[in-house]
C-alpha cells in the first residue's frame, strides 16, 4: 500500500528530480514528495547507497525512480537530462541538493578546530566541483526542459548564510556563498521564461550522515540544538504548491518557515 499524507496537498502529476536523494535531507524531501503523489526521481553516484534509498523508498509502496548521476562530470549529467525527457513529458522540479562538507576526501584526517592552511588544495578542488561547479552543471542541463515548457522551479539547498564566513567553514561555506550567488544570478535571467529560482537552507546542524559522528557528539555534549533530516520537508512542500507561483530569487530557511510565510502573507498547512 502507498503510504500517502492525507494532510498535504495532492500533487498527482507533478515531477521533481532531487540531487543528492540517496541520504540525509535529499532522502526526506523526496519521501515528502512522493507522500503528496509526485512522481519522483533520486539523483546520487551510482552505487549500493542509491540503490538502498531507492529500495527504502519503494518499500512504503512508492515508485521513485533511481537516477545514478555524478554532479561533477558534465556527461553524466547529460545522460540523466536525456533519460528524463526520453521518460517524462515535463518536468516540474530540479531541487540542487548534492553536496559534501567535512566528509569531502582528504578531510578525513584534520581535526575540527584546523585552520584553511591545513587543508590540502585537493579537498577545495573536491567541494568546489561537487557544490559549486556541480550545481552550476545540473543547472545548465536541466533548465533548457523546463524552458521548452516555460515553466518550472530549481531548487538550491545551501547553509545558513552566517556559515559562510564562520572560522572552520573553508571550503564548504565559499563555495555554498558561490552557489546562492549564482541562484540569484539565474533568478533574474529566468524570471521572464516562467522559471522560479530560490535558496532553501535547514538553518543549522542537521542529523544527516555528512554531519559526521565527532559534530554530532560536540553538538550534544553542548547542548547545542540539532535539526532533523526532515526540516526541509515542509519547504519543499511548499516549493511544489501552487502557492508558490511567482516566488523567486528567495531564501527560504527551513526552521523558520512560518515567520517567512506570515511575512509574506501565505497562509500554508
Ligand atoms: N547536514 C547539515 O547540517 C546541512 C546544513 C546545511 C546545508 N546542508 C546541505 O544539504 C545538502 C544535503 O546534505 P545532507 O546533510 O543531506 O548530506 P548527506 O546525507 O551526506 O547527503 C549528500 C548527498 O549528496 C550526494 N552526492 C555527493 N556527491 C555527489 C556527486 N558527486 N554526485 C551526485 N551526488 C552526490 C550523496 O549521494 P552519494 O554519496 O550516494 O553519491 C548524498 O545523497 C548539501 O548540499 C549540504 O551542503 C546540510
């Protein structure tokens, strides 16, 4: 039996591709959306980990559809560009989710509190090409569906913005700042074609498995608040709703859905 959300809305028919699907925030938001009947695709390198979320998935009765894709690698991107349209006649959705952050190679090692100099160069290559130059490649394959169609919503998951400059946060806080910047970018170019671009962040330390095992226990021994993989569920959600029409070039933190709704006047489930 489909597991479905009889509190949320009905989205038969709509089509959303989510980077990143295999685990952790990509995982949930997926979940989320099949729950409301999308039709789903979960995009991650092709492996065992794809595999098993794909199967987890299906598992609560669901359909997702397993997309090996490495963000990084141009052709790869294109492949899974050309099966969407050899499979779907649109597309609704792209949400750019895959990243790494102290799980990046060559990370492994250093311990928390290193400085930028410790960092081999090798690891800044590593997370600039997946969170960066990788957003930019799912981006410029995808979009030209959702022009054809003259409409659609790309999705970027990026950080809260005062990890971006925090001390620690080389790479990873440069290249999601590098990210936003070129949402923004594509917002304006897009808005005119019926695209909505926006930036979607959970809005602290989620338990995810990039998180690693040393944050989590630094952020219990602390006391300090930790996020589920699901707090971007409810955005997304909102992302794929008709109440969502019109609205680009936005950063959405997840925890603090609510105030940006009341703000902008949206009433939302
Ligand atoms: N966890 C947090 O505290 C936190 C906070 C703010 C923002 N974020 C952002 O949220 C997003 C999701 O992270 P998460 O916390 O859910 O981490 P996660 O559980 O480690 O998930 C990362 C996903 O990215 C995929 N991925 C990595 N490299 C890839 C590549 N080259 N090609 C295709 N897929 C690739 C992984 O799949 P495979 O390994 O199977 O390929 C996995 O599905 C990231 O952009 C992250 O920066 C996380």
């Amino acid at each position: 039996m489909t597991e479905r959300n009889p509190q949320a809305a009905d989205l038969s028919g709509y089509v959303a591709l989510i980077t990143g699907g295999s685990s952790g925030l990509g995982f949930e938001m997926a979940k989320q959306l099949l729950s409301q009947g999308a039709a789903v695709m979960i995009a991650a390198r092709p492996g065992k980990r794809l595999e098993n979320a794909a199967a987890a998935l299906n598992a609560h009765g669901y359909h997702v559809h397993a997309l090996p894709m490495d963000v990084t690698i141009e052709a790869s991107v294109s492949d899974a560009a050309k099966w969407v349209e050899d499979h779907f006649d649109h597309l609704d959705m792209v949400v750019n989710d895959a990243g790494i952050g102290k799980n990046a190679p060559g990370m492994e090692d250093l311990p928390e509190d290193c400085h930028f100099y410790d960092i081999p160069v090798s690891t800044v290559r590593a997370v600039i090409e997946t969170n960066f130059i990788g957003y930019f490649i799912v981006a410029s394959k995808f979009v030209p569906i959702m022009l054809k169609q003259g409409r659609g919503s790309l999705v970027y998951v990026s950080t809260s913005t005062n990890t971006m400059t925090k001390p620690g946060q080389l790479p990873y806080g440069p290249s999601k700042a590098g990210a936003e910047a070129m949402a923004a970018i594509m917002a304006n170019e897009l808005r005119e074609q019926g695209i909505m671009v926006n930036v979607i962040c959970p809005g602290g330390f989620t338990d995810t498995p990039m998180a690693g095992k040393g944050m989590k226990e630094f952020f219990l021994q602390n006391h300090m608040p930790i996020l589920p993989p699901t707090i971007l569920n409810r955005t997304i959600s909102f992302l794929a709703s008709p109440l969502s029409n019109g609205i680009s070039g936005e950063k959405i933190v997840g925890k603090d859905l609510d105030a940006w709704l009341m703000n902008k006047g949206i009433t939302f489930g």
